[in-house]
C-alpha cells in the first residue's frame, strides 16, 4: 500500500498581482518558526521511510569505497610555492597545504577537520599572497558562504590576522598589496543583508577591525558584483562591476582617484594585469569572446574601449571561456561543443601552439591558474576521468600531477549526438553508459541545467558509477540558457525566451526515448538550483514523460523568488514579477503556480536549511502543492538538510549520505537491479 504523505495545513494567502489573484495557501512554509520546523521534520521521517531499506543497504559499501579516495583541488602557484588544497582518503574536509616545489613534501598549513567536531566549519577559498609569504582563505559554517577571513603565515601556518563576519566574499572579490588587501564584504543573511555590499582595504597592521578598514567610493547595487584585481609591478587597482551576467562597468584607481575604464557597454570585461597594461577577457563585437589589452596610463579615463587594443581574436568554432598569463604567454582555455580546449599565444596574440588534452573532458570553470614563470595550472575531468591536477607550460607540454584513484569496474563509453528542440534549433547532448544498445529498455538519468552561461561540460560523476556498472544510461544535454555557445546560447534563454530552456529539455527526453535508450517509465530527470527550476517547469508541463525526478535546491515559486536571500540579483536572468510584462510571462512557466489536480513522476525535493541562495520555502511548498494534488501511488517526497547550504563545503560523509538518498531513490523508481 502506498504510504501517505503527511498532511499539510493550509492558510490563507491572497495577492493580487497586476490584476491577477494568487492564492498561496503554503505561504506560511516560507518561516522559520515551530510549526514550520515540525512539518520540516514530519517530512524527513515521511522521506527516510523511503529511502531506508534493501537498496540503500546494497548501494551504502559501494558508495563508501568510492568516497574512499583522495581528492585533489587546483594548484596555485606563486614564487616560493604551491598552494593546493587536499583531501586525503580518511579525511572529511579538504587541507589547505603547501609545497616548496612539486616533487615535495605538502606542508599542511591548516586542517578544518580538527575545527569542529561535526565538520560544519569549513575552509572553501583561499588566495596566497603574489610572494607566497601568506596566505588568506575563508571560513564558513554550516554551508552558510557568510565568511571569516584569517590570513596566516605560509612557513608556520601561525595567524597573522583575522577579519570577522565579512559576508559574502571570497577570492574573485579580494586582491592583495604590499601592505595589506583589498575585499568586498556584504551585510549580515537577514533581512537582505547579502545584497548590501561594498568594497574596503585592510591593512595588515590595521587591528583586524571591519571598523578600521578604509571603504572604497564605489557603490554596488543589488544586481551588481565586485571582482578586484592588482599585481606587484603594477601602480594600479581595477574594479570589474558586473550586473546581472549581461554587462561591466571597470575602473582604474592609482593615487586614490578611480577613472573608468569601460562603462554602459552591453557587454562583459573581466581584467587581468601585467604591471599597467590590462588584458580584458570581452564579449564586445564578440558573443564567443575574445582578448583585448589596453596602457592603463593611456586609458584610464577615456571610458571608451576604442582605447583598446584587439589582442586574440573571436573564434567562430569555439567559446573563449578563461584565460592566464605566464611570463610571455596567453594560455587561453576554449570550449568547443562543451569540449575543453587549451592554446598558448604570445601577447601579442600569436598563436603558439595547442596543449595536447584528454578527449571529451573539460578544464575545471576557475582552476586555471598561471604564474610569474612559464608555467599554468589547471584541474581536468572528464566523464570517466576524476578530477586531476595538471602543469602545463608551453614548449613543454601538459604533465599530470595528482590524480585519485577511484574503483570504476565498468569500461564507460561517452557519445556525442544532436536533437531537434521545439523551434527547430539542434541542440548536443553527452550519452554514458558501459556497453548499452539502444533499442533497450534501459534505466536512463538525464540531467540539465540551462541558465547564468554557465556550461555543462564532462565531469566525473563516482556516484553515477554504480548506476552505470548496473546498465544504467547518464546524460547531460546542453541546454539553451548555458554557455555552451557563447552569450548568444545564453540570451536565448533568458527573460521572455526562458521557455526554450524547458522546451530543449522535454525535447531531450524526447530524443532518448526515440532513439531506444530508454521509456518514460524508466526515465529520470536531474536538476539543481536553476536547474531545478529546470526540471519543476518540465514535470509540470510534461508529467507523462519522466517516471522519477531529482528536485535538488530548487528554484519553484518564480513570483517570489526575487523576495528571498539572492534572489533580487536574478531578474536580470529572468526579469522581474514586478514588472508586469515579465510576470505575464513568468506566470506561465512558474512550476509552483502550475501545479494541478494530476497524476505526477514520483518527485524527490532536496533543499537545505542553511541555504543562503535558493530559499528552502521553494521545494517545502512545492512539495506540499504536489502532496495534495497528486492523484496517483508515486511518493513525492521533501528531504530538508541541517548544517549545510546551497552545496559549498559539504564533508565527505554528508556527500555520501545525501547521494545515498538521491540514488536509492533513483534506482527504486527505475527498477535498477
């Protein structure tokens, strides 16, 4: 007999919104009070009826075996040595270390695993020092991403200094001085506090006290971010503003006088210096990107970017994602159908030679790293390839540094193929398996995401590992919304066009049942965080097309999500429901707001109590709506985490508990053997 889910009270809650009334009887899920912690609970214990049992007994020594292996995080190098942060096999949280050179022994500068006792303090950024005499990282607890900053000596790992409670930093927003750093800080969770930023300098000398610190003039909006950029030859400081993934303004600051650099083009800048000359990566007259540099002497203050010079041209065939500088090289990373790619250019732009790469993997999204010498770092993956440390130095080709070593018994294929999306565009997908035919009814998972211009590139999955030893189909489609394609995959998805995200992913699921890999009774779907929006929006519109769903830290309630935590810094990707054109639109899709009296795939909501992005409210109400319109036996089903948040700085024994619910679920609904 099915099991029934626990009742759910509802109140009245009435808005009316550009002259339509919305009743949103769940409401009252969005607090944090003891009614709403005792349905929370009611819910864990109505899930864990599920997903405790035979096959999470069977999958658990599977699970830890592959947990079981060391990890290696990207290597930072700086003069006097690399910095790589390290999780031995036996350990929960990663170490951060250091090596005079890479042939020796790691230092550990500090362990997180002897913080605390739960492991809920964790260390997830760092940025050495342009010497590498110290060294700053961040401290968070309970996955919250409000941070702590210690900046610690990098001979004796002693603390030099410690900021408190600086907020929502981390290492795209802090640059180091001779005498201290700059770094963006934001106000507390409450009330909107992360959204109230600024940006300040901190001397090493100064206390230690935020009161201390000498904010800079420049003043950030809810919809903008702050990257800081400086260098040790360099007279300079340049502020990248970017709002809403879709433009940057960048100043200079010499002498205490900022003067723009580029401001009101539609279009992305992000700097990296050389003493004072600037290489923009851009996306002016370049939805693929290309490298443009500029004096700083000579620019700052034109406000033009005609003051720039065009350095490594827009590819046609490939997206120009990151780039890093060595002593006399560019080292640029492409991806080419989602594809990495690595190709060294003199800076004048000549183009020196490719790096031989692995195929159908790709370079971690921030791990490419260059140096002072002729070096650059980076971390690689691919769907049946762990997370690897690599060196990479032109005229000497790519070395493996550090790699896990991670039981996989099944000899994994990876397939590339092509689909047609509702309005015609063709849209790539990734197939993996371990020697499936099509024409089979096979166990299918398929994972999309679809937002920001953020790519879905290859990458290990250790958990999948058993799904695909046991017959199981992987797949990952490249989505409009992505970066897959540049800025214009992106647009294509964003605000009015936020359909076509849906539309690829339905007609994904499409391909694959047509192609013979699978059947919609043996097809689940994936998402997280927009990607959950993902996958909510493609249940509601097609229930009869997935037998299971992975709901995990979700967006769902889209007339509300610009009211919670981060949310507001969003309308750029989605427009805003105060604004009645967008809300006509967005009430349309909203996977809260088209939820009907219906049979639905069984349906696992994951969030977090302490996520600080996506509002926990989203998959409780979702769920609740769900629970009580749901006309058939499939369990839909809430699993709210303590201690941890949107996914940052989870311990090694979280991540196995979590995916040991995820995949039971997944092999149950399936009928995986």
């Amino acid at each position: 007999m099915p099991r029934t889910p626990p009742p759910t009270e509802t109140r009245d809650a009435v808005e009316t919104l550009h002259g339509e009334e919305i009743r949103d009887p769940y409401r009252w899920l969005e607090g944090d009070d003891e009614d709403v912690s005792a349905w929370v609970s009611a819910q864990n214990e109505h899930a864990k009826s599920f997903l405790r049992g035979e096959t999470r007994d069977d999958l658990e020594p599977r699970f830890r075996a592959l947990a079981n292996s060391a990890a290696y995080f990207p290597v930072v190098p700086t003069p006097n040595g690399y910095f790589q942060r390290y999780t031995p096999a036996d350990e929960d949280l990663p170490l951060l270390t250091v090596r005079d050179d890479l042939d020796g022994e790691r230092r550990v500068l500090t362990d997180p695993n002897e913080w605390s006792d739960d492991a809920t303090l964790t260390l997830d950024w760092f940025v050495p020092s342009p010497d590498g005499s110290l060294v700053a990282y961040g401290v968070t607890e309970g996955g919250t991403e409000q941070y702590d900053v210690r900046v610690v000596d990098a001979k004796t790992g002693d603390t030099v200094d410690e900021l408190r409670e600086t907020g929502r930093t981390g290492e795209r927003s802090f640059a180091w001085t001779d005498g201290g750093f700059y770094y963006g800080r934001t106000g507390a969770l409450e009330d909107g506090g992360q959204l109230d930023k600024s940006l300040a300098y901190h001397r090493l000398d100064g206390g230690g006290e935020d009161d201390a610190d000498d904010e800079l003039p420049i003043e950030l909006d809810g919809q903008t971010w702050a990257g800081l950029h400086t260098d040790t030859d360099s007279d300079y400081l340049v502020v990248e503003l970017t709002r809403g993934w879709e433009r940057t303004d960048v100043y200079a600051e010499r002498d205490g006088e900022f003067e723009p650099l580029v401001t009101g083009e539609d279009a992305i800048f992000e700097p990296r210096l050389r003493g004072n000359r600037a290489f923009f990566l851009t996306s002016l007259d370049a939805p693929n990107y290309r490298i443009v540099a500029a004096e700083l002497a000579d620019a700052a203050g034109r406000d033009a970017p005609e003051a720039f010079e065009p350095v490594v041209p827009e590819r046609d065939d490939a997206i120009l994602r990151d780039f890093v500088l060595t002593t006399d090289h560019i080292v640029a990373h492409y991806e080419r159908d989602a594809v990495s790619e690595l190709v060294a250019f003199d800076l004048d732009g000549t183009r020196v030679e490719d790096a031989p790469l692995p195929e159908l993997g790709s370079i971690d999204e921030g791990s490419l790293h260059g140096s002072t010498d002729e070096e650059c770092f980076f971390r690689y993956q691919s769907f049946d390839h762990p997370p690897t440390a690599y060196r990479y130095a032109v005229g000497e080709g790519v070395t493996k540094l550090d790699a896990p070593e991670v039981p996989v018994e099944a000899d994994l294929q990876v397939e590339r193929e092509r689909y047609e999306s509702a309005d015609g565009t063709e849209v790539p997908l990734f197939v993996v398996h371990a020697g499936v035919e099509p024409g089979g009814d096979n166990p299918t998972l398929l994972y999309g995401y679809g937002g920001f211009e953020l790519s879905q590139t290859p990458a290990f999955r250790r958990y999948a590992v058993p799904f695909l030893e046991r017959g199981g189909v992987f797949v990952v489609a490249n989505i409009r919304g992505g970066g897959e394609f540049g800025e214009e995959w992106h647009h294509a998805a964003r605000k009015e066009h936020k359909q076509n995200t849906f539309d690829d992913f339905i007609a994904a699921a499409e391909h694959l049942v047509e192609r013979g890999y699978t059947s919609p009774e043996r097809l689940a779907i994936d998402g997280r965080s927009n990607g959950g929006l993902t996958v909510g929006a493609s249940i509601t519109q097609r229930p009869d097309l997935f037998a299971a769903c992975l709901c995990i830290v979700p967006l769902l309630d889209m007339l509300r999500f610009h009211r919670f935590l981060l949310g507001a810094s969003w309308t750029a990707e989605y427009g805003s429901p105060d604004d009645p054109a967008a809300f006509e639109y967005i009430r349309e899709y909203s996977p809260y707001h088209n939820v009907e009296e219906r049979e639905y795939p069984a349906v696992l909501f994951k969030t977090a109590e302490g996520d600080t992005r996506v509002h926990p409210a989203h998959a409780r109400k979702m769920a609740a709506r769900m629970q009580a319109k749901h006309t058939g036996d499939a369990p839909i089903l809430l699993r709210e985490e303590r201690d941890t948040g949107h996914g940052v700085g989870k311990p090694t024994e979280m991540v196995v508990r979590e995916k040991l619910d995820e995949w039971t679920f997944v092999f149950e609904q399936l009928g995986v053997e």
